[in-house]
C-alpha cells in the first residue's frame, strides 16, 4: 500500500508544531507588508505628481524597515529563509484558503 501524499494542510500543521502560530503569524504579516508594499509600488509607478511619488516612496520605506526586522527575525532566530517561507505562505493558503490573511488565534 502506498504512504498517504503529504497534504498542504499536514505540512501547516508540523509548521506550526515546529516554529508555533506566533512565528507562522510573522510570516503572515511579512506577506501582508509585502503585498501592501507591492500597491503603493504601483500607484507610485502611475502617478505623475512628484509629492505623491515622494510619499508613496517614503511609505514603501517604511514597510522595508518592517520587513527587513521580521526577515532578520525569522532568519536569525527560527532559520526560516525566503524559501521556506513561502512554502510556508503557499501552505497556508492552500489548508486555510477563506480565511489564511487574519493569522492564527493564539488561544486555540
């Protein structure tokens, strides 16, 4: 008889054994930084007035001082790098596909 597929969701669950919901809820909020920096890459990219460009610039700045803590974090404390983080990301959305970008309830 063969050995049962891996599933995404049994591989979140060992993550979570592993490295536990706080560190999976940093690299969840690390996406979420990302993905928010992507959008203002974006309307800075279209946006003709300098102000607005210099804002935006500045914004997507500050979501690379928070990004690059939590990738420091993660690397220096849990040895997650940037390829296991987004298995980990891809995991999780595919065990937890409706509600994976709220993070894990620390309580259960």
């Amino acid at each position: 008889m063969a050995a049962k597929k891996e599933t995404a969701k049994d591989r979140l669950y060992k993550f979570v054994e592993i490295y536990g919901v706080e560190v999976i809820n940093k690299i969840i909020e690390r996406h979420n930084l990302a993905t928010e920096k992507r959008t203002w890459f974006t309307i800075r990219f279209a946006e003709k007035d300098p102000m607005i460009e210099k804002e935006c610039t500045e914004t997507m700045e500050k979501l690379d001082e928070k990004i690059y803590k939590i990738d420091r974090e993660l690397g220096d404390c849990y040895d997650i790098n940037d390829k296991l983080r987004t298995q980990i990301i891809r995991d999780i959305k595919k065990a937890r596909p409706d509600d994976w970008m709220m993070g894990f309830d620390l309580q259960g």
